[in-house]
C-alpha cells in the first residue's frame, strides 16, 4: 500500500494531466463552434458543436479547481525509512498468508536452529525432542476427551525445552571464552542445565509414547473392533451365498432327471 505522500503526488500529477486534456479539448472544440457556426443562426449540427464546447469548458474549469485545491494542501512528509528488522517482519507475514506458508517458516526456523546447535551438547537432546515433537504433531489431532489437555501440556513443554537447549548452547559457548578463574562456576551450571535439558527430553518422549497408546487404544475401540466385525459379518455372508450356490447346482440335475 503506498503512502500518504505518494498517493498525494500521484493524485497531483493525475489532476494536470487531466487539467492538460480537457484544456486542449476545450479550446479545439471551442475554436471549431466558432468556425462552423454560420451568421446566419443556429442548426441543430452547431448546436451540438456548441453545447460540446460549453460541456468541455465548463468540466476544464472544474479540473482547474480541483488541481488548485489540491496543489493549496500541504506534502505529506516523506515516510520514514524502513528498518532491516522491518522488513523482515513484513516479508514474514506476506508468506505467513500463504497456503503452506507457516510449515515453511516452521522447518526454516528448526533447520537454523539445528545449525546453531550443531557441536554442542545440547545438539543431540535437541534432535531427539525434535523428532518427538514432530510425531507428536501426527497425535495431537487424534487426541480427543480427557487426553485433549495433553497436548497442550506437550506444546508447553516443547517450547520450555527448546529454550532450555538455546541456554545450554549459550553457557557452552561462553565456556570457550570464559578466564579460567571462572570456568568451575560455568562449568558446574552446563552440567546442571545439560541434566535438566536431557531429564525433560525423556520424559516428553514418555507423554509422546503415552499419547501413542492412547490413540491405539482409542482407535481400535473405534474403528479396529468395529472393522474386525465388519469383515466378520461380509465373509459369512458370502459363505453362505457360496452354500447356497452349491445347493443349487446338486438339485439342478435331480429337477433335469
């Protein structure tokens, strides 16, 4: 969408322009009523010679004013220059709008995340929540009735624990840098957070391997159960359409006798 001042300015140069056509108009028709008329009066082909001329001069004078009124307002001032950070924030929601515009930011975001953790020792926890996350995404529809809240206790628990896994990142990474006087400190906090970060891990793998049971569970009782007997029901029908054939055919030859 443009901006005040731009649609400003487009809007001026559309009122000359048009002020130019209809000037030009105005003075062609004018000069040919001129000419055309006869002295001895009007007919009704100069009439309408006349009446274009008067209808072209009387919309010039209109143009004129509104291009006056217009050119009287004040420029809006220029827009202020768009940021980096800006930008990036808008081409994000342009894309966001897309049909498969939000999966695509989603992998973007795991694969530069995956990248920023790679060497490090919160890179393999990482890898094992994404996965779980990633099988968990497959579940969460399936969860229905009480296990509903499920869910969103994982989505929760994700995010707490990929931020969790930046941290151990982060504190390794400063480990490199850090004087030797304070390495034992920093040392002690990575080992603390790399324990919490793969405790948590494990135990969302269990909620993972628990909302798996649920919908095997849910869906056998639905759909397995129901299928089974289905098909139970199909092939006693069709054996006792094949009996019947059978039967058939051994009175055929009897009623032929």
């Amino acid at each position: 969408m443009a901006d005040p001042r731009t649609r400003h300015l487009r809007r001026l140069r559309g009122l000359r322009r048009a002020v130019r056509r209809w000037s030009v108009l105005a003075g062609g028709l004018t000069g040919a009523a001129a000419i055309l008329t006869p002295y001895q009066g009007l007919g009704l082909p100069d009439a309408v010679w006349a009446a274009a001329a008067g209808g072209s001069v009387m919309l010039t004078t209109w143009r004129w004013s509104d291009l006056r009124a217009l050119a009287a307002q004040p420029v809006p001032p220029p827009p202020e220059p768009v940021t980096a950070e800006q930008a990036r924030a808008r081409l994000v929601s342009a894309v966001e709008r897309l049909p498969a515009g939000r999966q695509a930011l989603a992998e973007v975001r795991r694969q530069r995340v995956r990248i920023a953790l790679r060497g490090t020792a919160a890179a393999e926890a990482w890898a094992r929540l994404d996965r779980a996350a990633v099988t968990m995404g497959g579940l969460t529809g399936r969860l229905s009735g009480p296990a509903a809240s499920a869910a969103l206790e994982a989505a929760v628990a994700e995010r707490s624990l990929r931020d969790l896994a930046d941290r151990v990142a982060s504190v390794e990474r400063a480990l490199r840098l850090a004087p030797a006087d304070t390495r034992d400190g920093l040392e002690d906090a990575h080992r603390n957070l790399l324990g919490q970060l793969d405790h948590g891990v494990s135990a969302y793998e269990r909620l993972v391997a628990a909302a798996a049971g649920y919908v095997a569970e849910d869906g056998w009782e639905d759909h397995g159960h129901s299928a089974a007997s289905r098909l139970t029901e199909a092939t006693d029908l069709l054996r006792g359409v094949a009996s019947g054939l059978a039967e058939l055919r051994r009175r055929t030859p009897q009623a032929e006798g």
